[in-house]
C-alpha cells in the first residue's frame, strides 16, 4: 500500500537483521521466515483486506475502487425507512460519487414506477464503510443501481460477485479507469465473478495471466445484463 517499494525494503532488511541475529545467537545454520511465523518478526498485522461475504443480503453490493495504493473493494449499503423521499449520504462522498447515487436513484425510479411512489414516503440512506476513507469516482454507478434494485426488489445480490461501471440515465454502462487493480482487489478478497465495462475489455490485457485464471470476468453493456447477472 505504497507508491513504492521502500517500506517493502526497509521490511526486508529488518528479516534479515532479525535473521542474522538467530543465527548467531542460537547456533543455527538456516532461519525459515514464512506466513507462519512472520508476525513473530515483524508484529502484528498493519493492513487487512476485506474479504466476499458468505451469504446474499438485500441491498448490499460489492464494487471495486481504484485508490492511490492500489485498487480496493467497496462495500455498498442501502436501506430504507418511512421518511418523506429524502436521500442520504454517508462515507465521505465526494461530489462525483454523490451524483452517481442521484442518477442511480433516477433510473430505478423510471425502471420500477410502480416503486416511484413507494419513494415518496420512504427515505433512502446509502452507506459506502470505512467513512474516514474519502472516496469519489463514478464507477460506483452500477453498484449503486443493483443495490437499490435489490432493495426494491427483496431480491439477494450474489455474495460472489463484484461489480465495476459507470451508468448512464439510459442505462448504459460506461467505461472505468484502473481495471488492473481492482481485479487484483477481487481476486485478494476472494471474489469469483467480476462484471466490468464492454469498452473495458480492450484493457484486459494489461491484467496478470494469474489474476484472470481466477476470476470469471464478464463484460457488460447495460444495466440489464447487470442485473441478471446479480440478481438472477
């Protein structure tokens, strides 16, 4: 989680010295670091890694962000209360992400208006964790779309899949920016399917063979196939 690899080889020499010093001081020939016994070298844990979850909730939704330090899963939260129509956003939205959850919010109404007036006498809250991370982008918008058609629906999304892409009005997906590393973030917190940008797939061969033999990565051009996709 840095720009680049100095901490990494600070982290190394510090093996090393630690090494060195049992070798001397215990008489051994050879000192064995693996993820077993690195906490013993190093301490404990500094980062950890969201991981899929194990069952489908309703109004959940995993995407995936691009951060300065590599790329990130992102949860996505809705739920809804009685209220007046009101929507709220919580996680330390930037402008782009919040404009992302209003178009979202638009194109459910226009695809569920036997919904729409449900919507007058709800309020909706939207809930990005990890709110003292500030996030933004648009490439939330088809997580926020499936979260709040789950919502409405009653329907589970799939615990095993992560999603990826900007949404128009009309539904359409639009391309994203740092593929590589949020499927290296799917494939770190166990994800099996990927929905990402038709526009994308040109990008696909930047991706690690590695990261693309463990991910069934499907290309998508509207919000339907989305859908069916999360949602069965």
């Amino acid at each position: 989680r840095e720009a680049g690899v100095r901490s990494l080889e600070r982290r190394l020499g510090e093996l090393c010295r630690k090494a060195a010093r049992q070798i001397l001081e215990n008489d051994k020939k050879v000192v064995k670091i693996s993820d077993t016994n690195l906490e013993k070298f190093l301490g404990k844990q500094v980062y950890s890694y969201a991981s899929a979850n194990e069952q489908d909730e309703v109004g959940i939704v995993r995407g995936l962000a691009w951060t300065s330090v590599g790329g990130d899963t992102l949860q996505i939260e809705v739920n809804a209360m009685p209220g007046k129509g009101e929507l709220a956003l919580t996680g330390q939205l930037g402008d782009v992400m919040k404009e992302s959850a209003q178009i979202a919010l638009t194109l459910v109404k226009s695809r569920y208006p036997e919904e729409a007036e449900k919507f007058t006498k709800q309020d909706l809250h939207i809930h990005v964790p990890q709110g003292a991370v500030p996030k933004d982008g648009p490439s939330a918008g088809i997580t926020l779309v499936t979260a709040l058609v789950s919502l409405v629906s009653g329907k589970g999304v799939n615990p095993d899949l992560a999603m990826t892409g900007e949404i128009s009005l009309r539904g359409a997906v639009l391309p994203i920016g740092g593929l590589t590393e949020k499927l290296m973030a799917a494939q770190r917190a166990g994800i099996k399917i990927v929905l990402i940008p038709q526009d994308n797939v040109i990008d696909l061969d930047d991706v690690p063979e590695e990261v693309k033999e463990q991910l069934e990565i499907i290309p998508v051009s509207h919000i339907d196939e989305v859908l069916e996709q999360a949602l069965g």
